[in-house]
C-alpha cells in the first residue's frame, strides 16, 4: 500500500538517504563526545578532585585524608575495644579478612550413609511379611489392636449359636 503512494524515484532514494542519515549521525556523536570530555568542566573538576584524594590517601599511613588527632585518637580507641571484645590480637580490624568457604564434600557422606545401610543384615519372616502386607497404616498398633478385636467378636458370635441350626 505504501509502495503506491510513494513515488518510484522517492523509493529508490531512500536506501542512499538512510546510509547518509547513518552516517552524518556517527559523526556528530562522536564530535560531542570529544568535545565534551573537554569541554565539561563540572566532570573535569569531579576527576580532579578524586585524583587529589587518591595522592593525600597514599601520603597516609593509615588512610585518614586530613584526620585531626581526635579522629586518630577515637579509630585507636575503637579498634582497642573491638580487640579486647573478639581476642583478635593478631589481626588487623582495618583489612577487609580472607574468607575461605570449602564446598562440603556431601557425595562422600551420602556413599558412606549407604555403605552403613548395606552393611546392616536384614531378616524378614513371614510375619514380617504378613504384617507389613495390606492397606496403608495397617502394621500400626492401634489398627492391629482393632483388627484382633473384630476378629475376637465374630469368633465369639459364632461361638454362641447353637449346633442345631442352620444358617438360611
């Protein structure tokens, strides 16, 4: 549909004008920004600013830029409490501590786990098998307490007719 509403000289025209749009683009963007890492001062002020603190930390000892003895003072103060707290005479409470995490070995522990389960012998005697054989739930105490009790009832109801009659 567009392609009848443009005209044909229009149409084969517009992959040259997109390359030159592309292209005049590029240049711009990168003109600006050249000029801006030149031109801006504000950054340029931030940059220079964080190079001036980097060189006054490395005249440090300890890393305190422009630390009045009070500051000095109180960060010893601390680190004496922080030390006498944890016990840690030998370590440096500035440095940021090593920690070294091991992957715990869990295949050796689940083969040794089974190992033990193999290891162990098993009897099964057929009240073992009887027992545990049914419905779910029924090797339970409570459902074989039950179970007997039924049983004992109908032993006692047919206990109790008399010889001479006969069902039906």
């Amino acid at each position: 549909m567009l392609n009848r509403c443009v005209p044909l000289s229009l149409r084969n025209s517009v992959g040259l004008i997109v390359a030159r749009h592309l292209s005049l683009s590029a240049s711009v963007a990168q003109q600006s920004k050249q000029q801006q890492q030149v031109t801006d001062p504000i950054q340029q002020l931030f940059v220079n600013k964080i190079r001036e603190y980097n060189e006054k930390r490395k005249q440090t000892k300890d890393g305190l830029v422009d630390a009045t003895p009070e500051v000095r003072k109180s960060l010893q103060d601390q680190l004496t409490k922080l030390k006498n707290a944890y016990g840690a005479e030998a370590e440096d409470l500035l440095s940021v501590p090593k920690l070294d995490f091991k992957d715990p070995q869990i295949d050796v522990s689940i083969e040794k786990q089974a190992k033990e389960i193999i290891k162990k012998e098993m009897k099964v005697t057929p009240d073992d098998i009887k027992k545990y054989t049914g419905p779910y739930g029924s090797w339970s105490p409570e459902y074989l307490a039950k179970k007997n009790a039924e049983v004992a009832e109908e032993r006692k109801k047919h206990d109790q007719r008399s010889s001479g009659v006969l069902p039906g």
